[in-house]
C-alpha cells in the first residue's frame, strides 16, 4: 500500500464512525435497541437531513435524483474521469436493527473524511451514494431507488404503490425531495468506474470462523410476488365450511403447498412469507380478500427460474375454491461480482493485515444492481450471531472501524486508476 493512502486509512476515526451510529439510530428508535426508519417517512428525511449536515460539514457536494438517491462527493482532479461511488441504505425493516444498511453508508463517509483530512488528492471523484428504499418494509419492492437509477426500472413503475395505511409513494417521495433543498438535482444512470457497498453481514459465517472482513464474490437471485386470495365474507358463527370461499383459509393451504415445494435438503433455498393483509380482519368473520407477500431466493439461475414460474400455477391449484392473483414485484437473477474490483478489496484487507474470507451474500442489495452497469463488490463485517432485521442486531465499533479501513484503501487504489 502506498504511504500516502496508510495516511489517509489511519485517519479513518473509528470513535466516530461509532458516535454517528449512535445518532441515527436514535432517529426511529424502538424499544430493545432497534430502528424503524422506514423509506420516505418522517424519520428517513431526518436521517437524510443529519447526514447531509456532515457532508455541508467538510464542504462536499450534496445531490439528489428523482427517487431520492443522495450522493455526496469528494472531487478528484479530472473532471472527465469516471467516479468511484460507495454506499448503502438509510432505511430499515419495521423491527429492524442498528447497522443494517447505514454503516455503508457511515462507513463511505468516513471513508471521505479520512482521504480529506489526510489532503490526498484522486484522479477520480468519490462518491458517497444513500439508495433509496432498500428495505421495501413501507413500499414495494425492495431495492428501489437502485433499480430505477440504473434503469432496470422506472420511476412510474413504482409511483403509485401504497403503503399499508394507504398513502402513495408518488406523495412520500415528493415531500422527501422538498425537504432537501439544497440537494442538487442529478440525472439517473450517470456512469461509474466502480462501485463498492460495505455491510454487515447478516450472516454468521464471518463471526463462526473468526474472520473481520467478508471479500463478496456475489449475491443469489430471488423473485417476489404479491399473492391475492379472493373469497367470500360470511358470519362465522353461522356459515358452515363446506358453503364457505375463505380467503384466510385458501391463503394458508397455499402458503403450506409453496412451503412443502421449495423444501431443499440442503437448506440453500430460502422461501418466506412475510407481510399478510386480511380484510375484513374480524374474528367473528370469515376472510374475503388476503394479500400476501411471498419471497423466494436461489443462488443458482436455472433454480431460481424454475422456482419462480411454478409459484402461480401452485398457488391457484391449492387456493380452490377462492380465486387467486398473483403479481411478480420483482425478479433478480444471481450476480458474480467483478474480479477486479473482489481483487482490490482483497489486497486492501491483506495489507492490513486483517483476517479474512470470501463468501457469497445471501441477502438482496443495491450493488447487485450496480453490477449491471460497472464493476463492483461488496465488504462484509460481522454481526452477532448472524442476527439481522431484527432489534437485537449488533456489531462491534471495532469490526465497523476495520471494515472502513479497507474500504478506504480500496476506494483509493480504484479512484487513482
């Protein structure tokens, strides 16, 4: 590693990588150390509001696209050089924990501060990016704002979507965008030199075998479906079951069948159901319309394909007699990150001479949307015992230190290329 970027990595401040942790978590925060900071809400722009604060803080450029993506910047030295851009999420699950997705972003930042206040002049700019939506807790699908930025999908995909409570993501999103003027507005799918996301892993493979630093070769694929189940509201006192169409009822089978399909020996397959709306929801009535959600993730193409397409022919055999809708909300083929840029990040963590391994992520994120359009990768620290989306997440200041340590070596190498 060159002296001037060991410089620049010593810098990187790990006591207040850990304070600014600490004050967005407060924003949103839930009994048993959790966050619900949901995309577009009141508490993601007063995340946004804060992190834009520290970038106005050190002068660095604050823009913004028309889904909300926020970037900050750091510039190099030749204006018609690519950029190297860094980041994660703001947004989190309803229940969600304290790292998922902000420390990339924390993690960029310091990053930034680190090669400023070290004076090291880029040939490149450095990016900070926050993606918009990621989580899809309040508006689906998940990965949102890197999606429509790389132009995998468009804004009037999405602009109608409602929320559980009924409001539009077309109205969420406006008032999100007025409430940082002083962003710059910035077109979509402006090209990059790299990319590269920090996260926790959400895993416990990094914590099992003692390693600091995940080097991430790449993410499996998933589909997502809504699943609509259409039945018949009667008393349920009085209506017998064999006269009955109960939504509820129909939704469970289908729910059992999906279940007993995708069963995978070898636990590589991941099915879930996590979001159910039930009308009229009264327990003395029977259900006439359920809506579910329905997550199914493979890390192998043909697999993840074959998985996708039996969804809707199962579910309308095992809703009868309900009619049953089913919408695809989002499709993701497997991803294998760019042997470069995995490459870089590894030689970062080895000069560091901090442990390490290579692993697949099993989870969805923006970079596997940024791989379509320039080469990226991922680093993962550890969280403990694996636990994700969930209050009780936790990681340590130091691994969150480390993992921004080698993201600043890496991003240095790339944006001096």
């Amino acid at each position: 590693m060159r002296e001037d970027h060991q410089e620049a990595v010593a810098r990187v401040d790990g006591a207040r990588l850990w304070q600014r942790h600490a004050a967005m978590a407060q924003i949103g925060a839930i009994p048993g150390n959790g966050v619900d900071r949901a995309a577009f809400s009141a508490e993601d722009i007063r995340a946004r509001r804060l992190l834009v604060s520290w970038a106005q803080a050190r002068n660095f450029p604050v823009e913004s696209d028309a889904i909300g993506n926020l970037f900050v910047r750091r510039p190099g030295t030749d204006p018609g050089a690519l950029p190297v851009l860094s980041g994660s999420h703001m947004d989190s699950q309803p229940r969600g924990g304290r790292f998922d997705g902000i420390y990339g972003v924390l993690a960029a930042l310091e990053a930034l501060e680190a090669i400023d206040a070290a004076g090291l002049k880029t040939r490149r700019s450095i990016e900070l990016v926050a993606w918009s939506n990621e989580e899809g807790g309040r508006f689906q699908p998940c990965t949102m704002g890197s999606a429509v930025y790389t132009g995998a999908r468009s804004v009037d995909d999405f602009i109608d979507v409602r929320d559980n409570a009924g409001i539009a993501l077309r109205d969420a999103l406006a008032a999100t965008l007025a409430a940082l003027p002083e962003a710059r507005p910035r077109p979509f799918n402006m090209p990059a030199a790299a990319y590269i996301e920090a996260h926790i892993e959400q895993g416990p493979l990094l914590e099992k075998q003692a390693k600091t630093i995940g080097i991430v070769t790449g993410i499996q694929g998933l589909r997502w479906f809504n699943v609509e189940v259409f039945g018949k509201t009667d008393h349920a006192g009085t209506t017998p079951l064999g006269l009955r169409k109960d939504a509820l009822r129909a939704s469970v089978a289908i729910i059992a069948a999906l279940h007993e399909f995708t069963h995978d020996p070898q636990d590589i397959t991941r099915f879930t159901v996590g979001r159910m709306l039930v009308t009229p929801n009264s327990p003395n009535s029977v259900a006439s319309h359920v809506l579910f959600s329905v997550d199914v993730r493979h890390p192998d193409t043909a697999t993840i394909v074959r998985l996708g397409e039996a969804v809707e022919p199962l579910a309308r055999r095992a809703g009868a007699p309900c009619d049953v809708k089913v919408t695809p909300t989002l499709h993701d083929d497997p991803c294998i990150f760019d042997a470069a840029v995995v490459g870089t990040i590894e030689r970062a963590a080895n000069d560091l001479a901090v442990p390490a391994m290579r692993l697949p992520s099993g989870a969805s994120h923006d970079a596997m949307y940024m791989a379509r359009v320039c080469p990226t990768g991922m680093i993962f620290v550890p969280c403990e015992k694996g636990v994700s989306h969930n209050e009780a997440e936790n990681a340590s200041p130091e691994d969150l230190a480390a993992g921004a340590r080698v993201l600043t070596a890496a991003l240095l190498e790339l944006a001096n290329r």
